[in-house]
C-alpha cells in the first residue's frame, strides 16, 4: 500500500480535524502552510487510524502469532493506493 506512514511520522503530519484554541475561536491552521500548535496528527491514539497490512504477512500457526502491523493511515478519507 502507498502512502502508508509509521506512527513517528504521522505524528509530524497536519491533521483536518484537529483544532486549537485561539483567543475566543477554534483554529486549525497558521496562514498557507503552517499547522496550528496542537492540529497534528495523534495516529494510532484517533478514532479514524486504520493499521496497513504487513507486507508479507508470515502464515499464522498454532506457536506463531503473525506479525503486528507496523504502519498505517489516516481513516478519514482512505489510504492512497
């Protein structure tokens, strides 16, 4: 899957949800491309962060659990495939 983020970096990403307060209102971004302090991404701590499947996943046995996904993205709108 394309587009797929680990946690580290979806943490520095700007999130469209997320909201900051400002004086008397609710804001999510400073100007054209800078995020409000407190908008970015929370990833697997939100409601909407959807974990990718591995790569290769390994063939689940009975002694072997198979291997916890690593990375995933933002549930919102779907990943980019």
């Amino acid at each position: 899957m394309l587009n797929t983020k680990t946690e580290t970096e979806a943490l520095a990403l700007w999130c469209p949800m997320g909201r900051a307060r400002w004086g008397e209102v609710a804001i999510n971004r400073q100007g054209v491309d800078s995020a409000a302090k407190g908008t970015c991404c929370l990833a697997s701590a939100c409601a909407m962060w959807r974990w990718a499947a591995p790569a290769n996943p390994a063939v689940a046995s009975k002694k072997k659990a198979p291997p916890k996904p690593t990375r995933g993205f933002c549930g919102l709108a779907g990943p980019v495939v």
